[in-house]
C-alpha cells in the first residue's frame, strides 16, 4: 500500500520550493545590497556573472604600426603577440598595470602586441592557466589578430605551457623566458653572458619536451658484444645530462669571476673607501644618476634592463671625501628566482656598500609597488640592515601630488631629477652626510719626507684642516685606527 500526500501538502511544498527559488534568485543578482561587514573591501563596479568570468580586454597595449612607412626603419622581423594575465587579488587598475608592463618587456624584447586581456580567477588554472573555455576564446583572438606568440603574465608551469599551446596552435611562453630573453639580449659582459646562460639553463631542464626519436631508447651502455645489456636512456634524459654539465661548469666560471670581484671588494675595504650602490627598479633611472653624479658615461635609454653589466665609479662628497659609487642590474615585479641566483654574486655589491640609493621612477603610475619589489629582492640578498635612501628620480615628469606623498611616507628620501640636475646638491650633501665616517680624530704633523701620509689622509680620511708649517704639514683629520697608528708618531707633544 502506497502513501499519497494531500492536495494541500503539495501546494505547501511547492510553494516552499518556489519561495527557495525566489531566494536563490535573489542571491545570484548583482544589485543586491552590498555591505563592508559582509563583501569585504569594494574591488570596483560590479558586474555581472558573465561579465565576471569573461577575458576583459585591456586597452592601449597594441603597438601595431599605424604608419606603413615606419617598417623601413624596423632592423628584424618582430613577433606579433597576444598577452594573457590572470586576475587573482587587488584592483582591476593592479592587473591592467601589470599587465601594460608586461607590454613593455615585450616590446623591449622586440615583439610588436597586438592585444592583452585579463581574466578574474581565484588561482591560475593547473592545466590551462586560464581554464579550457577561456583558452578557446584566446584561441579565437589569435586567429582574428594573427598573432604568432602567446605571452603569460606569470610563471607557467611546464604543463601549462604545454596543454595551452595544443589549445592555441601558436608558441606560448611566459613572463619569466620573456625577461630571460631580454636579459640574453643586454648582457655584453663575461660575467653577465655566464650569469644569463646558467638562469636560462635552469629555466630550460625541466621544461625540455621530446617526441619521435627523443623519446626513442639509445644504445645501451655495455661495452662488447652484438647489443647492449639494458635499455639505454632517452635522447632527452641524454639532452638534460649535457645541460647539468653545462650548469656545473658555468657555476664554476661564475665562481671563478666572483672570486675576482671579492678581490676588488676587499682592496676597497683595506682603503676603507666607502661604497654607495644604486638600486631600483628598471628603467627607473639609475644608470642616469651614475652619469649625473660621477660622468660615468653609461648607456642611458628609455628601455626595460638597458643596462645589465654593474658599473662602479670613484665619486667625491662636497667635503672631499672618495666613495665608490656602484650602479647594479634593474629589478622587476616577480623577477625571476633564476635570474637572482645567477646574478646573486652581481648583487652582492648592494649587500656589501655602506649606503644604498634606492632609485624609483616618480612619474610612474604607481610607485609604490616598485618600492616593495625591490625591496623584496634587496631583503632576499640579505641587505636589509644597509642604511636607504630612496631617491625619486624624474621629478620633473611627476605629478606633484604623488611627490608629496612619497616624499611623505618615505621618510628618508629626497626628489631629484637626473636628466635636469634638479635636487642633485641636495643629493649629494645628502650621501656625505650618511656615510661612515673615521672614527678617529687626530691632528699631526707630518714632516715633508712623508708626504705619502698626508696623500692617504686625504685618501682614506676625513681632512679637517691642513696646514703647511716650517717643520712639515700640520693636519687635522678623522682617520681609521689603521692611519690613526701610522700618525700618531707625529702628534706634537702639547696635544699628545
């Protein structure tokens, strides 16, 4: 015997039905009312679900030429890319700024972008990076643009490389292989050529892919007879063996040049002539500075790692003092941990100064989040306890309300512009008064016989006052204990 419910029961549970519904509903539309208690900070407009999940196109990154007539002067076939980044945290204005530096590497790469869209996600997706549906669509805007590169706002795993590219039909490569390959482009010396290749190997191992005969087994490796007694290892296990050689042997000329740069480091300490290094970001303007402050001469262009190779000049304070001034590689948001390692014993000179110009563009759109990722490296070479001056270069383009501000919460910081000289007094008073000084005030006399003495004071110390007497030079100067020792010998008999 079976169990029927009443007419009413059914119309009661319909309309519960209905009434969840109507909730469901109602939870689901995007004017419901929206709290800070319950939503959380507000992210920007709001739009629909679709809306939400679809790729945002971002506009102003095509660098297409408008002007046939301007191809003449382009010197190599350029590569037309897409660029793709994925939305997981902060603003909308976050992601389309990452998004147009990430334009600005390709172009410094030599690619010509012929479109950028974002994607909101609350993580990459593992085996498409932007998910399958979103890679279709990708794919639709590959064909209609014809580009023949696809470039990832982020790191990608090998996987992801490899299951995107089967969706898009075109080369897919990510943030990281792009700043690599400007990296390969820049480095003209030894040591940076060496510090390059060993990243772009460690990039390279296990990124290797093999189909056909690298895939296929090799000989096996015994040592008589008509064939081998095992099956042998894979082109491919035999390519990644020849590149862990190739690393190892690139470690040690590393090694063998950081060992040379060490050498340097520590004739400039037995001097105690202090060391300011510049860092910042790239394209910030440090290699400007270095002109500006000591007539360098260095390649200055408005390009991203313009400069690779760390250039170290001898400057002078207003007061006469010597310091070296070094000018170190540019960073960038999400450098890659490759590049840091290869180039630590390069950054090792903003570890071992005594004072670091940190350089941050002042007409950037946000230059705070160039402050916090060069002092994420900065922190990962451990020269966190380096005292800092934040110098915002480029004042003269920069808004005087982001001025003020920076000029505000960065306590220790002064506006300058090296292409004008405004601000470089200032800077340069500045850097004399936050180096170490002598810790040791003498007065001597020095007989004549000695004048190398009086050249090292001048050299190594701080000379108060100097002057030339019957029975030699009589100085006043604040010395290391070193100098302190040679001279004391000489300290006139009433100041003894």
């Amino acid at each position: 015997m079976t169990s029927s419910s009443s007419p009413s029961q059914d119309t009661k549970r319909l309309a519960r039905a209905y009434a969840e519904g109507l909730r469901a509903d109602a939870l689901m539309e995007e004017d419901v009312a929206w709290s800070p208690e319950i939503d959380g900070e507000w992210d920007g407009d709001q739009f629909d679900r679709s809306d939400r999940a679809a790729l945002r196109r971002v506009v102003g990154l095509s660098t297409e030429l408008e002007d046939v007539t301007e191809v003449e002067y382009r010197q190599l076939r350029l590569e037309r890319v897409v660029l793709v980044g994925v939305w997981t945290s902060g603003t909308v204005q976050d992601a389309e700024n990452s998004l147009a530096e990430l334009a600005a590497l390709a172009e410094t790469a030599g690619a010509l972008v012929l479109d950028g869209v974002i994607q909101r996600r609350d993580k990459p997706d593992a085996a498409t990076y932007i998910g399958s549906g979103k890679a279709e669509e990708l794919r639709d805007i590959v064909l209609e643009t014809g580009a023949d590169t696809v470039i990832c706002d982020g790191e990608l795993s090998p996987g992801q490389l490899i299951h995107l590219e089967d969706v898009v039909k075109v080369k897919v490569i990510d943030r990281t292989a792009l700043i690599l390959d400007i990296f390969a482009q820049h480095a003209k010396s030894r040591e940076g050529k060496a510090q390059v290749a060993l990243a772009q190997m460690q990039y390279m191992l296990p990124r290797l892919r093999g189909w056909g005969q690298s895939l296929s087994r090799q000989m096996g490796g015994g040592r008589g007879g008509l064939a081998t007694r095992g099956p042998g290892e894979t082109k491919i296990e035999t390519d990644r063996r020849r590149i862990r050689e190739k690393m190892a042997k690139m470690r040690r000329q590393i090694a063998d040049m950081k060992a040379g740069r060490d050498i340097q480091r520590q004739e400039r300490k037995r001097h105690k002539v202090p060391s300011v290094a510049i860092a910042g970001y790239t394209n910030a303007g440090k290699s400007s500075l270095l002109n500006r402050l000591t007539g360098a001469g260095v390649l200055v262009e408005n390009a991203l790692f313009a400069t690779l190779d760390p250039t170290v000049r001898r400057a002078e304070t207003p007061s006469g003092r010597l310091y070296t001034l070094a000018d170190t590689v540019g960073f960038v948001r999400h450098l890659p941990h490759h590049l840091v390692e290869a180039f630590r014993s390069t950054m090792e000179e903003v570890g071992d100064s005594d004072l670091i110009l940190h350089v941050v563009d002042g007409s950037h759109p946000a230059p705070e989040e160039q402050l916090a990722a060069v002092r994420e490296v900065i922190r990962d070479v451990g020269a966190t306890d380096v005292p800092e001056i934040v110098v915002i270069n480029k004042a003269d383009l920069a808004d005087p309300l982001v001025l003020q501000r920076l000029l505000r919460v960065e306590k220790r910081s002064i506006a300058v512009s090296a292409r004008t000289g405004q601000g470089i007094e200032e800077l340069l008073a500045l850097i004399d008064n936050e180096l170490p000084r002598p810790s040791v005030e003498i007065e001597a006399l020095v007989p004549y016989t000695h004048g190398k003495l009086v050249a090292r004071a001048h050299d190594e110390g701080e000379v108060i006052s100097e002057e030339h007497t019957p029975e030699g030079t009589l100085l006043k100067v604040r010395v290391h204990e070193e100098l302190a020792a040679e001279l004391a010998p000489y300290v006139p008999a009433a100041t003894a």
